[in-house]
C-alpha cells in the first residue's frame, strides 16, 4: 500500500514539474507585469495629411482633423512576418494615391496606467519613417529628417521610455510625425503610415510586448539566413565534388548571388546598415538581374548547351537591359521621368528571361534524356523562386504562416531545392565516375 502511494506521489510530482516547466514562460510574462496591463492606442487619433511642427503642441488644437481608429480585425497580421494587430493604411482611408508627410495624434489619460516607469512601444509596421513627440517634444523615431526628403530604413520594433516627470501629469498628448515615399503606393497595396497601434504602459510590460514583437520579426526572417548558407554549402559542395569545376563555374555564381539576395532582406530588417534606397540599388537593380542571368547560364552549361551560339550574348542583353530598366524606374533616381514605361521593360524583360528558360529546358531535356528528366525538379523549384512575381500574378497563394510566422512560397521552393539538387549532384558524381 506504501509502495503504491509513494508510486502515486511521485507521479504526481512529475506530472506538477512538467507543467510547471510548459507554463515557466507565462508565469514568468505575469511575474514580470505584475498588475499593469498595458494599453493599446489604437485611438481615435486625431489625423491630418501635410506638414507643420506645430502639430506636436500638446495645446494645439485639432479638432477638426478626421478620426482614425486602428483598431485591427480579430486574428490580423501583416503579409510579411506575422505581427498581429495589422490594418490598413490611410490609402484605405479616404486617401488614395497619397504620399508625403501626415500626423496622428492621441490625447492619453495616465490615471489608469500603472507603474513608476512609463514606456511605450513604436508601432512595429510603418510606411516609411516617423517621428513620436510626447507634449511637444521629440522622443525618437525611425528614419533620418534632417534633409527635406526623410531617408529611411527599415521599420523596427522599438520602445520608448516615458521621461520620469510625465509619472506626475494627468494626461499626455503624443504625436507621430509620418512621411510615406510615392514609391510605397506601387508595392503596398493598402500603404499609408501606422498599420499597428503603439502600446503604452508599465516599462516591464512594454518591454515584454517590445521582446515579442522582435522575436517575431526574427523568426520572420530567419530562413532568410539559413537558406542563403545552404546555398553556399551547396556551392562549396561542386567545387569539391567536381574536378575540373569549369562546366559548373556558373551554378557556383548563380547560388552564390542567390544567397546574397536573400541574406540581403534579412539584413535590411535586423540591422539597418542599409537604406531603402541602398536596398533598392543593392537588390533591385544589381543583384535580381545577375540572378536570373546567372541562372540561365547555369542551366545552360549543366545541359551542355553550347548551341545555339545566341545564347549566352542574348542573357547579357537582357540582364543589361533589365538592370537598367531597374534603376530608372526607381520613383527617386528620376522623378521628372514617368516610370511606368520602364516598369513595362522590366516585366517584358522578365517574360523573356521566361521564355529563355523554357528553351533551356525543353533543348536540355530532348539532349540528355535520363538525366534531363532528373534534373527538371530542381530546375523548376529554383525557377519558382526566381519567377515569383509573375506566379503571383496568377493568383497562386505566396505565403503561408504556419505557428503565426510567414514563410513565402519562395522560401519552401529553395528548401526543397537544397535537397533536390544535394541528390542530384550525388548522382551525377557517380554518374560522371
């Protein structure tokens, strides 16, 4: 009887310690906010499109700017990572077509806010850059405005601590300062300013809400790492596989400008070393052209395509003219020049670096049969990834968010051509042996 007691016991205590150890992270999260929940601004902010500093004034008087609420759906987040709160911009809000410069403002009671340090989280989604004044004066921001023209970076989540003589008022006025690029309104569809309200509250809960929405911006983008070094890996792979390394010198470039690439997002939005001009330079102009230009090449030499001559000064052509098209039809490299005749380039440029491929298929799969065949999976996974925009054209889906984090269409199609094309390049040693 002792014994099954003592065996009862123990089980009970090991069932105590395993749920104490799945529920340590909310106990934790609680121990941390005490009693201080935290309040989410979502409004109505007082807000009104152009430009003036005297709208940071805690006395100035709006009321006769319009209302926003920011309140998001139930279950919202943005296209990209996953942050929860999401909602349209003011472009979904009476303002279509506009960019420049637009203000919220939101008068905040203290009285129910608990706690001696008072923080408050930025919004983790803006287009493009802001400022946040609290009674008139600034606290920081995302982005630099010491030109006319704000530079931005990429938006990070960030917290902003309260000065410690606001713990005595009554009552704050807090004012964000946003300016938005025209080049915005052709990538976003519902673009404009806050898309997720600020929260304000107790320091340890803001910094808990400011911890998560970083973690999620991390796992957000971490395949954009991990995949970019398998990339390499596989790269490292042939030139040790495959002696000599000539026929696949252009397979070793294509991964490794393919790597750069994707690392690239990732280190736009954890680091801000770059801008969103030096991104759009860096990415859009340089790297995607000689992408798709690498690759052609790549699967050109893979097939033994050494006919018709055409081909390899044809790719350079269009690379060429794809980057250039590129660079114009960048709203900010020139704005007297409309940009939509060279966006229709780069799309007739991209449907003919389609084609190509295609061709480059069809000739290398008539050419070498068997292995043709066996190589068209990693052929037309890679080319998933290359060819996403026009997928997406098609209205094939281009991101899921499994575990509420984004993973994009292109990211599964590289994870599977890693293990594809290690298989392949397996058996085309033996094969070549």
């Amino acid at each position: 009887m002792n014994h099954i007691i003592r065996k009862y016991t123990c089980i009970r205590i090991h069932h105590l310690l395993f749920m104490v150890f799945l529920l340590f992270p909310v106990l934790h999260a609680a121990a941390l906010n005490g009693n201080y929940p935290t309040i989410t601004l979502n409004g109505p902010w007082k807000f009104k499109t152009g430009d003036s500093m005297e709208w940071a004034a805690p006395n100035f008087n709006d009321s006769t700017w319009e209302n926003i609420n920011l309140t998001a759906p139930p279950g919202a987040h943005d296209g990209d990572v996953g942050l929860t709160g999401y909602t349209g911009g003011w472009t979904t809000r009476g303002h279509r077509g506009y960019s420049g410069y637009a203000w919220y403002r939101i008068k905040v009671s203290l009285d129910s806010i608990k706690g001696n340090t008072l923080a408050f989280t930025g919004p983790p989604s803006v287009d493009d850059a802001y400022q946040v004044f609290v009674n008139g004066k600034l606290l920081g921001g995302a982005g630099d405005f010491s030109d006319p023209v704000p530079v931005a970076y990429s938006i990070q989540p960030k917290m902003f601590l309260l000065p410690p003589y606001i713990r005595n008022k009554k009552q704050i006025t807090i004012a964000f300062r946003v300016w938005m690029s025209p080049a915005t309104l052709d990538q976003i569809s519902d673009a404009g300013g806050i898309h997720i309200a600020p929260e304000l509250g107790e320091k340890n809960s803001i910094e808990l809400k400011y911890r998560d929405q970083w973690g999620q911006t991390i796992k957000g983008y971490i395949l954009e790492v991990i995949e970019p070094l398998l990339f390499i890996f596989l790269a490292i792979m042939i030139s040790i596989l495959f002696k000599p390394v000539k026929p696949y010198k252009w397979l070793i470039v294509a991964l490794i400008l393919l790597a750069m690439v994707r690392a690239n997002q990732a280190f736009y939005y954890w680091l801000q070393i770059e801008t969103t001009h030096g991104i759009d330079i860096i990415t859009t102009v340089i790297l995607t052209p000689l992408v798709l230009g690498s690759w052609l090449m790549a699967w050109r030499d893979w097939y033994g395509l050494y006919r018709p001559s055409w081909i390899p000064p044809f790719i350079i052509l269009l690379t060429s003219v794809y980057m250039a098209s590129q660079l114009v039809g960048l709203e900010w490299v020139a704005r007297s020049i409309p940009d939509a005749p060279f966006h229709l380039i780069s799309g007739y440029t991209r449907f003919l670096f389609a084609l190509l491929m295609i061709l480059i298929i069809i000739c290398g799969v008539y050419k070498e049969g068997a292995r043709g065949w066996l190589s068209l999976p990693a052929v037309l996974l890679i080319s998933t990834g290359l060819f996403a925009q026009e997928l997406s054209q098609l209205h094939i889906q281009g991101i899921w968010f499994p575990f509420g984090v984004g993973v994009s269409r292109s990211q599964y199609a590289y994870a599977a051509f890693v293990i594809v094309m290690c298989l392949l390049l397996i058996y085309e040693k033996k094969h070549r042996e």
